[in-house]
C-alpha cells in the first residue's frame, strides 16, 4: 500500500460511455488532444473483470494500478481516477475520461480508422497537466 499512501482522492462511478468502453478491455488511444491527456497514464484492469471489490485485499489490487497514473479503466466494471493534488481534479479527469470514452466510441461507430496523435505529440498535453 506505500506505493499509493500520496493519492487525495479517487473517483468511482459505472457512467454510461465508460463502462460501454470498458467492456472492450483496451485503453484510450491518442485521438484528441483530450485523449492525448491520458496517454500513457491509465491502465486497464484487467484481472477479475468486472468483479466488485467487497474484500481488502481485492481493493488493494486495484488501488495499486495507480502507482504510476492517474486513471483505470476497469474492464467490464468502470471507470477510476486518482489524484495526488485535490478531490476537484479528481472529479476534474474522472469526468474527462468519460467523454474520452465517448469521442473514442462515437468514433469507433464511424468504421473509419481515426488519424492518431502522433506519440511525441500525445505526450504534450501529460506534460502540462
């Protein structure tokens, strides 16, 4: 547990997009500058998808997923977001992710491979943030 005794706050919800997109066990890809914001900084749980975590233990698996990031997505669950800062940006990412979630699916919809970000590109934005 030392590796996330610094997290403020995390966020939790099964929201309509997110938990849609979570049921495709794959992360975001660079396909907007919103994206791009996560972009090597959310994982995917994919270990016990879509289990509830009612046990200490299974609570801890996922809190340790936020070693390095400040997002999960949950396979066939939800969304999470963690910060180190504030419960604002907390609800501030988990609510981006969510529309993430959306633009990516809405896109997938199309059929048309979306132009990505590139990754030097996709890195920007993290940086900033």
């Amino acid at each position: 547990m030392s590796s996330i005794r610094h997290i403020v706050a995390m966020c939790h919800a099964h929201t309509v997009y997110g938990t849609a997109f979570a049921s495709l066990g794959k992360p975001l890809e660079p396909i907007s500058q919103d994206a791009c914001a996560f972009f090597e900084d959310h994982v995917v749980i994919g270990d016990e998808a879509g289990k509830v975590a009612v046990e200490v233990k299974d609570g801890n698996k996922v809190a340790n997923a936020f070693k390095d990031v400040k997002a999960a997505i949950h396979q066939n669950h939800g969304l999470l977001t963690a910060s180190r800062q504030s419960i604002d940006s907390t609800a501030f990412w988990f609510i981006a992710l969510e529309r993430c979630c959306q633009q990516q699916l809405m896109i997938e919809q199309t059929g048309i491979t979306p132009k990505m970000v590139t990754e030097e590109r996709a890195l920007q934005p993290r940086a900033r943030w």
